[in-house]
C-alpha cells in the first residue's frame, strides 16, 4: 500500500506510509498469514512472537530490523492457522 505524502485516512498521528509486498508464497492458501510486528525493542518483538507461537504454529524469526530515521524495530513471523501448536 502506497499512500500519497501528506494522506491520513484513519486521522491517527503515525501512518506506515509504504508497506513491502506480501510473499505469494507466504499465502498462497487459506490459513496461512504473515504478521509484521512493529515494536519499541527487540525484548518487546520476541515477546509478541512468544504469545503467538503459543497459539499457531509459526516459522518464527531469529532477529528484528530497524530503518535508519524510524523509531522501533519490526519482526516479521510466518503462521500456520492449519497446524497446532509444536507440530
């Protein structure tokens, strides 16, 4: 999603103002999802993705990045909707 400088849609004070493509491959059938966390830290992210690996089946991820001039971190984890938890 692409939005034109200066475009608040929602009125909220922070907008992601460019998002990367989603993976086909990544959602390429129903129950399947990926899920990008935007954090302060990276205790904060693993924390997220903790909470969710106890509920779904995820590929999580090892590391977070951070855009130089952005505030925070991201993680981007996998889940699986089809499979139980530690399958």
């Amino acid at each position: 999603m692409t939005q034109t400088e200066g475009t608040n849609l929602c009125k909220r004070r922070c907008v992601v103002l460019i998002m990367k493509p989603i993976n086909e491959a990544h959602v390429a059938e129903p129950g399947l999802a990926v899920v990008e966390v935007a954090a302060a830290d990276d205790n904060t992210a693993f924390a997220i993705q903790e909470l969710l690996a106890a509920q779904w089946a995820i590929a999580p991820a090892d590391d977070t990045t951070h855009e130089p001039g952005e505030p925070g971190v991201r993680l981007h984890c996998y889940l699986d909707l089809r499979q139980q938890p530690g399958v």
